[in-house]
C-alpha cells in the first residue's frame, strides 16, 4: 500500500464535501470543476495533486507561473493539465498572459486588459478563454467590472452593459464566464448574497447579449466553496485547503 499523502488525503475531503454541496442543490458533481489554486506552492505539491487526480491548477502571478509551469511539464510531459491565470494583471504583463497560453484567464477585471489580451492573441494567432472578473460585493479593495447594484442602479448597470458591448467587439477573445471573489469570511449570510448576485447577473447578460455565452460561473475559495457551489458554481479556486495555508506576506 502507497501512503497518501497530506495533499492527497486533503483533495478527498474537498471532493466529499463538494459531492455533499452538490447533492444539496440537485446538481452534479460532474458539473464543478476544481481548480487547485497553487500559488506560492512549489512544483511538488503540484505533482502531488497531479497524483491524486487534480488536472487543473491556477495561479495567481504570472512570473510565478512562467516559472512553475515548465517545471511541473518537464517533470509529467504528457500531463493532460489545463493552467487557469486567477490573479490580477498588470498591463505591461498582458503579452506574457498570451504567450503563456493559459487554458483559462479568470481575472479580465477591466477593459484595457481585455483589448490588451485581444491585441496580443491576434499577433500569436491565438485565442484567449476568459472570464468577466466581478466586483459584485462592491468592496473598495476588490478588482472587476463594478455591479454590486446593478439592478437597481440604471447608471451602474449602462456602464457595465457599455464595457461588455466593447468587449464583445475585441477579436481572439472568448468570453466564456464570469468571476468573482466574495469578502473573506466564512459567514454564508455575507458570502451566498454575493454568489447568487453573480449567477443572477450572468442571467441577464445571457438574456441582454445573445451573443454571450456564459457557462461559467468561477466563484468559491477554501472559506466558501460549498455555498458558491449551491449558488451555481461551476468551477472553485481552492488553494489552502489543498496545500495547506501560505505565509502570510504572500497573499
Ligand atoms: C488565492 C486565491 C484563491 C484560493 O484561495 P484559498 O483561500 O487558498 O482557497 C482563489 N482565487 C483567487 C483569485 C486567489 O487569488
């Protein structure tokens, strides 16, 4: 008998506790993918989640990755790993973000990134997957297209429908879901208001643009996984409760 190991042992009860939230809302298991969020993590515990079954892992700085990621590929060449960008990017780093070919990028929190993404994949000849980061909460210190009253708030809710229009617009660029990160506590009277706000919105922006095609909806960390999932998730970023908790300094 091989021992499993912590991360391996970890990724089970994260599994359990997933099938548990899905079994809850009705919903499939089949339908939540789980994101291992590495960050700050070395290749070893990727290889060890890897191990466990984990094929898609996010990070949240792009050096980082640019790092990590050929580590982890020399070590498992014929990984079948899908590498999901879930942390804000600086402008000037949004050519690396294309050349970098992640599967996913989570975290298109503004316009400018968007066309910067769109302008870069048309020069490699490629097509970026992303996702609408969402301020849905409304909090000063988060990134994302502001909507935390955006059915009540005409003004808010132009702005918003403005940008997504110019963003419908930009070549290379698939926009296939929405993100957002809800405040960081543990209380599902604080958290669930902010998941369901997401789902209702990705209803509207489906209904308003039938251009649109939103199947995702990537929304629940270590602290609140299970209610994004009985909220509609379809992907959780989930990085402590795998890897155990980072330093501090890192987050
Ligand atoms: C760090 C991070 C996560 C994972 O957070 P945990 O609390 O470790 O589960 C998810 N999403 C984003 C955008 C992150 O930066």
């Amino acid at each position: 008998m091989i021992e499993s190991s912590a991360i391996a042992q970890n990724i089970e009860a994260i599994q359990a506790r997933m099938a548990a939230a899905a079994a809850r809302s009705g919903r499939s298991l089949d339908d939540v993918t789980l994101v291992a969020i590495s960050k700050k993590k070395p290749p070893a515990d990727i290889l060890q989640a890897y191990a466990a079954g984990i094929r898609h892992f996010g990070e949240n700085r792009l050096e980082e990755a640019q790092a990590k990621i050929p580590q982890v590929m020399a070590q498992l060449p014929d990984a079948d790993i899908q590498w999901h960008m879930v942390g804000h990017i600086q402008s000037r780093k949004a050519e690396d973000v294309v050349v970098q070919s992640f599967d996913f990028v989570h975290s298109v929190d503004r316009v400018k990134i968007a066309q910067r993404l769109s302008r870069f994949a048309v020069e490699q000849n490629q097509t970026v997957t992303v996702f609408l980061e969402i301020n849905v909460s409304g909090e000063n210190a988060k990134y994302g297209f502001l909507a935390n009253r955006w059915q009540s708030d005409a003004e808010q809710r132009q702005a918003l429908y403005s940008d997504i229009k110019r963003l419908l617009a930009l070549p290379n660029l698939q926009i296939r879901g929405l993100m957002t990160m809800a405040p960081y506590v543990a209380e599902p009277d604080v958290t669930r208001p902010v998941f369901r706000g997401l789902a209702d919105l990705r209803g509207a922006l489906c209904n308003d643009f039938p251009a649109l095609a939103l199947p995702h909806l990537s929304m629940g960390m270590t602290n609140d996984f299970e209610i994004a999932i009985e909220e509609g998730a379809t992907i959780v970023r989930i990085g402590r409760a795998i890897f155990g908790e980072r330093l501090t300094y890192e987050e």
